[in-house]
C-alpha cells in the first residue's frame, strides 16, 4: 500500500483496470502531434499567467494608496522619473494587447520553434517588469520613513536605499523599448509563420484534436485482459439492473490514466445486449453539442428501419427532437467517456427521454463536481492498482509470450523498480511493459531503462500517449490553478505536503485573488479543494470533520510538472545525488531537494523570488550560503530543518520577503533588522530557540500567521513542554493577524487582545487567575475565531473562564489547566455557539464531577481529547451520546476504574485511544456496539488487562475491529 493512501480515516483501497494501447499504425503521429499541440498552449498559457501577474503589479502601483504616496515624492525628481506612472501605465497597455494576441494565436496550429522562442522572450520581460513593479513599490514605502531619521538629534547614518527612483525610472524606459522592439520581432518573424492577424481562425484546435482521436479509439477488451477490475466490474453491473425503472446517471470517476474507459466499455459492450438501443460517444472538453447528439442519433438508430434522413443536415434542436420522439418507448443505455463539464452533462440530460423502462446513463469523468451529479450510491471512484495487481499486469505485458508470465529472479528487482515508478497507474504500467517486452531480457537493459523511465515517457513516440493523457488534465486547469499545481511539485517525490503551508506559500507567490468578502486563505483553500476534485492532487489524511490535512502529487504526475517548470523558468530542483544537476538560469524558483556539495546554482540569480529547502543533512553552513547579496527580490524563503543558529542583519535588504519558515533550526533569536521586512505576511519559527521578538517588531503591519515557539520536551506528558513568545508593546496593533501561536499572556496584552478582531487561531499561554475575566471579554470580540487553545501559567494555576462566550464560528477549542467545577453548567457548554465546536481537548482539568454528561451537549463533535480531566472512578456513554464523533482519546485520568458504553452511542466511532488508564482492567464494557470502530490504542493500562482482552477476544467482543495495538 502506499504511504499516501495511509490516513487516520481512511478510504479502501481499490484496485483498478487498464487501459491497452491501440495497434493502429498512424495512432503515435497522431499522438505525438496531439502532445505537441497541448504542450504549444502550454507555453502560452504560462507566458498569459506571467504577463498577467506584471498587468496585476503595475495596477497596483499606479492606482489608489500606492499612487498618492508616490505622487511628492515624484513631483521634486527628474523629467524621467515624473513620467513614471504614465510610463508603467504604457507598459501595462502593451502587455494587455500582447496577452490578447496570446490568446488570439493559441487556437492556432503553431508548432515552430520562432513563435515557442517569442514566448519565452516575453516571459522573461514580464518577470523583469515585475522585479521593477517591485522596486518602485519599495522605494515608495521606503520614503514614508525618512521623516523619523530627519527628526533624530544625533548623527546616524541612515542605510543605504536598495533602489532609487532614478533608477527604476530608467529600467521602465528600457522595458518600454523592449517592448517595442518584441512587437518588431513579431511582425517580422511570428506572423510569417502563421495565418494573418486579420484571417479565419480554422475551427480546429488541439481539444477538438482529442476528441477525434479518442473517438477513432474505441476500447475493446475480453475479460481475461483486465487486471484488478473485478469488484469495479460488479459494482456497475449491479447499478445497471437495480430496482429503478427511471433514467438512472452512473459516474465513474479518476485521475487519467486509470481506465475508466476500459472498465465502462468492457462492462457497456456485454450488457447493451440487454437494452433495446445503445450509444458510445466519446465527448472530451470542447467537443460540440450538436455532433455529440448527430452521434448519439446516429448510434441509437444503428439498421433501424426508422433511418430515413440524412442527420449531417440537422441543427442541434431538431436532433434533441428527435432523440426524445425515438426513446420515449425504449429502454437504452449510453455511455458519455471523457466529461469534463457539468454543464454538458446537464444538457445530455435533460435531452433524454426518461421512458421509465430502466434505462442508464454511465460517465466517466476525471472532474469530481462532475461525477457528483451521480447519485452518491451510484459514484465509483477509481484508485491506482496495488502493488499486487500493477506486478501482475506489468508481467503479462512483458512476458505475454510465457503461459505463465513468470518473471526471473534476476529482472524482478528492477522490474520491481519499474513498476513503483507508476505507482498503480496502469497506463503507464501497460505503456512501459508494451515497450519492454520488445527489449533484451537482462537486468543491465532494465537497469538502464529504470534510470530513463521520464525520457522514455517524454521522447519515445510508442508511450508518449501516456504525458499527453497526463499533461491533458494540466492543460485544461484554469489559469488561477495552473500556477499553484506546478507549485506542489518543487516539493521531494513522495512528500506529503500540508494544506496550511501550501495556502500560506501560494498567498505568498500572489496566486491567489481575492473573491468578495472571504479571507485569501479561504479562497487559496477552494483553489486546493478544486486541484483534488480535478484528480491533479491526492489526498492522504482529512481530519476528523473531513477538511484535507495533507496530500500529495502522483510521481509520473510530478515529474512531468518538473519538466513544465524548468522549460518555463517557473521552477528548478537542485539535486546532486545523482551526479547530474540540471540548472535553470532564469529560474525564478529554487527547490534544494539534496545537496552533497556546495551549493553553486542559481542562487545567486537577481531573478530568484523563492527558495525551499528540504535537505536537512546539510553541514553547518553560513547565512549567505543561503542568501546571496543578489537575491535581494526573494518573496519565500524556508530553511527548516538547517543547523542554522543566527540570522545576518542582511536579511533586513530582502525587502520584497513575504514567507519565512525557520522551523526546527538551532535559531536563538531574531535580529533587529527583520522589522525592516514591510512585506511580511508569514513568520514560522517552531521549535526554534527563539523566545522573544526584537525591538519594533510590531512596525510588520501586514502580518497574517507567527508562529513562533520553543519545544522544551519532546515528551508530551509535560505540562509545559513548549515555551511561547513574549508580547511586546504594540503587538495587539497588527490588525491583519489571523494567526497567532503561541504567545505568552500578560495583563496589558490580554487586555488588548480584543483589538486583533479578524484572529482566526489563537494559542495564548502562560494564564493567570486574574486574567480570565479580561481574557474572556477580549475574546467576545473576536467574532471569526475558528480555533482557541488556552493554557494556564502552570498546573495549579485555576482557569476561571465561567463567563467565555464561545465566538459563532470556533470549530476547535483547547483548555490546559485546572477548571472550577461550574464551568461544566456555565456558558462555555450552554450558549448556542456551541454547535459550531468540531474538536474538543480538555487537559489537566482535574475535574471531580463526570464531565461525559455535560460535553454530551456539543452533538456535532467530531474528535474528543481528555487527559487529566476527570478524577472519578468512572465514565458512562449513555445511548445516543456523541452522535458524530470519530476519534476518542482518554489518558492519564489515573483514577478511572469502569468504562461504560450504552448500545446506541457512540455510533460514528473509528478511532479509540485508551492511554495511562492505570487502574483500568476490563475492556469497556459495551464496547462491541461500538460498529463502526476500526482502529483502537490499549497503552499502558492496569497489568491485568492483557488478560482481560484476550478473554474478550475469544468471546468475539473485538471482531469488528481491524486494528488493534497494545503496550
């Protein structure tokens, strides 16, 4: 299984069909030519997205706040620098007018090298003008700053500016002729290769391309030559001949690849028999409406004696027409390959006639919104092959000559190899074993074939279907995700990437744009949902109430976004474990996978806006290894993991710095420099050494999230086994925070606290007695809090939070420290808050009255933490308790001896953690109504327990559940 389908609550793992690859003799020119046709607009669409971001930048420093900041400081320079704002506005007229011709070209068939060389020259100038866009802006905030060194009394030589208006004056003048001088070169050289500006556009486009030839490649299957299909198989066979007589949507839905056509048309082709009429219309993205029905007609109406018109002369209406008038007294199946949007769907639909005789209407989709127009019980999601069954299907490929497909000793490492490779993607499984079968059989070919598995896929024209199905759903992303998925695949194959730090890196890149009232991370989290409902992305764990948690990128999937990132500038990976290390000059991101030398790309690059690093076995290094006196335009920088112990002053020059990520370095402390950083959205430095912020700090007007926080004990029965940041003056005046963990509580802070209203997290330690009462008022006013973790100064501190009105929308809330016993009957369990509260942990509460009957009230737990709650001898879950909750942890409440479980509670139960339970020696009782339990932790409980269990084992009290530890 692997690691990515591994999850607290998890799907089954399906195996899946494959899809066999053609024998026609022209299918890989046609291929090759499709591929070449959807990387050309490819190109495009990545030269659109950077011209668009240059077009976003200039509007932003030539209009509003921006604009009346820059217009005195403008007025006293040259001729040159006065007429910067109507230069930037020329500048961003003509890339408007590029973009459009962009987008003008892009449904033509333009496949030579003078337009691809077009393309990147403009790129590259829209970076350059963003780099520039850059400079002025912060030359313009630098300015507002000098009236305090013009008040200061002794004689401190102020810094030296990064840029000057001049200069940027300047720059905008170069890029202006340029400009010009690209618009020369495309009408001396792109426009010879295409068709006149003014000309037809040809009503033929690389989509279009698709649909003919995925048309022209019906599949067509015995049964034996499927693999791992069967449970798919009967699933839809049974949907075909359930109890409903009226039209019926049946979706089969995946990431490309899967062979969702393999398995709908092996199933389609046996069971049309049974249906008076049958239709396969392969549809694709941008086919047209009426060929789908011309087909459709043309299909249902097969030797049918009522074929008596020519259907190549009806408009679209007269075909819907006549499709009801023909099926209104038949039962029929057809099937729809390939939809790629909902609105077609509909459309089909609604043209049907629903005859009430059974008939079906089956999809096959890689577009979950899509598939959801199905029924839920009528929805089959597709999963990549196990490892068994993707073995299985790579030794029939290749050894299809044996009666047994056996593979020898020798081969079966690299063969092995071969196979991880695709990672259950049985396309690439069937392309790559086709290939090898034609191979010598010896384990120095396979070897070498591992070792090219992407250049085969990339260059051989007999597999190159496989980047073209893949690449396929790459080109029809829209342009706001385009960006953000080749984003994820900087990050290590294999790595399992974080929603929260994805959403703060893409905010960071500027990827995200503000939708209405909604908060950026919001809009960026749609952006995540919409990748993974378009198959581009995996998800491996969700947590309790079903949000993602982590996901990560299919490794074919991956290395072909490597491939479109380096030939696009986007990004570049360092990795010299292989001895080779492909350098990007231009690049404008840098991913250091692995380094086992010193670092000599590109880092040194003026162009370079992010570096990420992941190799954290790296020999202590300095500062400027990592930050090179060039990089002055970086907007990301993470250097987790590193031996890093101090930052340079020099980091106060990267001005246009947006996320820094210092997590688990050796990081003492921050220098005073960082509140030189305008730009800064994101701060993380946890489990560092750093404990207090420098002088100034809250000068960082547009933070979002710090999180900053010592790590005291790795062990987590500590009470205080992390340390929080000081507050410091002015720190409540960062109106922007929406994130704040974790920070030590003092009297003027808690009283202040209020004033950062839009806070959606707030860890805040260190709580004293007589802070509550303030606390819980500034806490009122927070009225988008989603998650609270409260802690007291130390375990006998007394957490008087009787009055705290939760905030409407708080989904987790996390109290560390002893509570009065009427806390349980005060506002905190009894307002009608409460029903937004999804996670509860209660900690060291010591509390002496039972507290399962008064949480009882949150009804839509999803998760539930005790630990040192409760000193009772027992706990009771009445029938019908926690009616939602999925995941139970009870630990270190010493004193319970009984657990008892009603029938009826607890009824969405799949994780149950019984940990320091001490004087415990029976398994709770009742626990075998618990049903839909799957995963339970016995740890460190009364010694007799074992025994207990065991007992309770053979008496068949356990058997519903599938993973048990116990220590």
């Amino acid at each position: 299984m692997s690691t990515w389908q591994l999850a607290s609550y998890k799907d089954p793992l399906f195996p899946s069909c494959w899809k066999k690859r053609s024998k026609s003799p022209n299918q890989p020119a046609k291929v090759c030519r499709i591929a070449s046709l959807i990387k050309q607009r490819s190109d495009k669409r990545m030269a659109e997205t950077a011209i668009l971001l240059a077009i976003k930048k200039i509007s932003i420093a030539v209009a509003g706040e921006m604009l009346s900041l820059s217009r005195p400081i403008i007025a006293k320079k040259s001729e040159l620098v006065v007429a910067l704002p109507t230069n930037m506005e020329l500048v961003k007229d003509e890339l408007e007018i590029i973009n459009a011709f962009l987008k003008k070209v892009k449904t033509r068939d333009c496949r030579d090298n003078v337009m691809e060389t077009w393309i990147t020259q403009v790129r590259r100038l829209a970076y350059d003008i963003e780099d520039i866009v850059d400079q002025f802006i912060y030359v313009v905030g630098e300015h507002q700053g000098k009236g305090f060194w013009g008040n200061l009394k002794k004689f401190v030589k102020k810094p030296e500016s990064l840029f000057s208006l001049d200069r940027v004056a300047t720059e905008v003048e170069k890029v202006k002729l340029k400009l010009k001088e690209l618009s020369s070169r495309r009408d001396r050289w792109v426009q010879s290769t295409i068709c006149r500006p003014d000309a037809e556009i040809p009503n033929y486009d690389d989509e279009q391309g698709v649909y003919q030839f995925r048309h022209s490649q019906v599949p067509d299957y015995d049964d034996n030559e499927l693999v791992g299909v069967d449970e798919y198989r009967e699933t839809l066979t049974k949907l075909l001949y359930s109890e409903h007589c009226s039209l019926r949507i049946v979706a089969v839905c995946g990431m490309g690849g899967l062979g969702k056509s393999c398995l709908v048309y092996n199933v389609f082709k046996r069971e049309r028999s049974h249906f008076d009429c049958s239709s396969w219309i392969s549809v694709s993205q941008s086919c047209k409406m009426d060929d789908i029905f011309r087909n459709m007609l043309n299909q249902l109406l097969g030797d049918s004696s009522e074929v008596n018109y020519d259907t190549s002369r009806m408009g679209i209406e007269v075909l819907k027409e006549e499709l009801k008038r023909f099926l209104e007294d038949k039962s029929y199946i057809i099937a729809l390959d390939d939809i790629w949007r909902a609105p077609v769907l509909f459309e089909i639909r609604d043209t049907l006639f629903n005859s009430g005789k059974g008939s079906r209407l089956i999809i096959t989709t890689r577009i979950d919104e899509v598939a959801a127009i199905a029924e839920d019980a009528c929805k089959i999601k597709l999963e990549p092959l196990s490892k068994y069954d993707a073995w299985i299907l790579f030794c029939r490929k290749v050894f299809w000559k044996t009666e047994n497909h056996a593979c020898s000793p020798e081969l079966q490492k690299w063969g092995e190899k071969i196979v991880n490779n695709c990672e259950g993607l049985p396309l690439a499984i069937v392309a790559l074993g086709s290939l090898l079968s034609l191979r010598d059989k010896t384990e120095a070919v396979w070897k070498c074939f591992h070792s090219q598995i992407i250049w085969e896929l990339q260059n051989n024209p007999d597999i190159s279907h496989v980047e073209w199905i893949l690449n396929f759903s790459y080109r029809h992303l829209p342009n706001h995700l385009q960006n953000c998925f080749l984003y994820c695949a900087m990050f290590p194959e294999d790595h399992l990437l974080r929603r929260k730090k994805l959403i703060r890196l893409w905010i960071a890149e500027r990827f995200v744009e503000q939708r209405g009232s909604i908060s950026l991370e919001e809009v960026a989290e749609s952006y995540l949902i919409e990748l993974v409902h378009r198959s581009m992305l995996q998800v491996v764990e969700r947590n309790s109430f079903g949000r993602i948690r982590r996901f990560r990128m299919h490794d074919l999937v991956r290395e072909l976004a490597i491939k479109m990132s380096e030939k696009e500038s986007f990004s570049s990976l360092h990795d010299d474990t292989s001895g080779v290390v492909q350098v990007v000059s231009d690049s404008r991101r840098e991913s250091l996978i692995r380094c086992k030398s010193e670092i000599t790309s590109n880092l040194a690059s003026s162009r370079l806006h992010t570096f990420l690093v992941f190799d954290t076995t790296m020999l202590q290094c300095s500062w400027s290894c990592f930050v090179p006196p060039k990089s002055k335009y970086l907007a990301v920088l993470d250097l987790s993991g590193l031996p890093i112990e101090a930052i340079s002053n020099s980091i106060g020059e990267l001005f246009n710095l947006k996320y820094l990520c210092l997590n688990d370095t050796n990081l003492k402390s921050l220098p005073k420099t960082i509140t030189r950083l305008h730009n800064l959205e994101t701060l993380s430095l946890e489990r560092t050494q750093v404990t207090s912020f420098p002088e100034g700090f809250a000068k960082l007007q547009k933070l979002r999230h710090v999180l900053v926080w010592k790590l005291l004990y790795n062990e987590h029965s500590s009470f205080s086994n992390s340390l929080g940041m000081g507050t410091i003056e002015g720190l409540w005046n960062l109106k922007e925070l929406l994130t704040l963990d974790e920070i030590r509580a003092n009297r003027k802070f808690v009283s202040r606290l209020g004033y950062l209203a839009q806070l959606r997290s707030l860890y805040i330690s260190d709580v004293r007695s007589n802070y509550c009462s303030e606390l819980c008022s500034s806490l009122s006013k927070m009225q988008h809090l989603l998650r609270l973790h409260v802690k007291a100064s130390n375990q006998d501190e007394l957490l008087r939070l009787e009055s705290l009105q939760l905030p409407p929308e708080l989904q987790t809330l996390q109290l560390t420290g002893k509570l009065t016993g009427g806390v349980l009957k005060s506002p905190l369990l009894f307002s009608a808050n409460v029903n937004s509260l999804v996670r509860l942990s209660l900690c060291w509460c010591d509390l002496t009255e039972d507290p399962i009957p008064y949480l009882s009230k949150l009804s839509n737990l999803t998760s539930l933490h005790l630990r040192r709650t409760y000193n009772g001898h027992q706990l009771r879950f009445h029938a019908a308790l926690f009616p939602k909750l999925k995941g139970m942890t009870l630990q270190d409440m010493v004193e319970v001896r009984e657990i008892y479980m009603d029938e009826g509670t607890l009824i969405s139960l799949e994780y149950l953690k019984l940990d320091g339970l001490k004087q415990l020696v029976h398994v709770p009782d009742g626990i075998e109504f618990l049903s839909s339990l799957k995963e339970v932790y016995f740890w460190t409980l009364h010694a007799h327990f074992r025994g207990n269990l065991q007992e309770s084992a053979r008496m068949g009290r356990l058997n519903h559940i599938s993973a048990m530890n116990l220590r």
